[in-house]
C-alpha cells in the first residue's frame, strides 16, 4: 500500500514539474530566469508549509506515513532544487551573473514567503 502511494505521488508531484515546466517554455521563454522552477519551488514551498500545519497542529487525520511520504514523494518529485542549481550555473557560466544571482534571491525569498504563507493558511 505504502510503496503504491509513495510511487502515485512521486508521478503525479513530477508530471506537475514537468507541466510548469512546459508552461513556462511555452508562455515565458523570453525570460532569462527559468519560470517552471521558480513556480514550482514556490508552490511546492507553500504546499510543504500548508501540509506541516495541516498535520503538526491537528487539522487532519492524515496519518503519519501518509504525511512524510506526501512530503519526500510529491513535493520531493514536484520541486527542483538540483534543476535549480543547474540553471542557476549555466547562466554564470554564460556570463549572465545579473540574472543568475537574481535567480538565486527570487527563488530563495519567493520560496522561503511561499512556505510561511502555506504556515499561515495551514
């Protein structure tokens, strides 16, 4: 049971990575930050602070294995920290350090807002 959930969740959280990503190439490929990983690190941040309220203070009868197996299988397959970092490299080995360090401030603070927003709503 466990192992099907865990393998479910993992499909769906990297089928929505790959859907913002998508998005973004499609809608936002002008832009030199990559949009598909900063939507969805910042989802993925919001989600894991909603879902952390959600279960530690008692708003669901999820249990304990459903609750960390959400958080390393969706949200593990669903955010990017190791695309990040790749696409954070390529634009300082481009030459383009504006736009790389950009990267890192906006997918910090927009991640790290996005997390406590999800604390808040949770």
């Amino acid at each position: 049971m466990n192992w099907i959930l865990f393998v479910s969740l993992s499909a769906l959280g990297a089928g929505l990575r790959w859907g913002f990503a998508l998005l973004s190439h499609r809608y936002m490929d002008h832009f030199p930050i990559p949009l598909g990983t900063l939507l969805a690190n910042g989802f993925g941040a919001f989600l894991i602070g909603w879902l952390y309220i959600q279960y530690t203070h008692g708003k669901t009868s999820l249990p304990a294995q459903v609750y960390i197996i959400s958080i390393v299988a969706f949200l593990g397959s669903l955010t990017t920290f190791s695309s990040f970092a790749l696409e954070t490299i390529k634009l300082f080995q481009n030459g383009q350090w504006t736009w790389g360090s950009l990267n890192i401030f906006l997918n910090n603070v927009i991640s790290l807002g996005l997390c406590y927003i999800g604390i808040k709503a949770g």
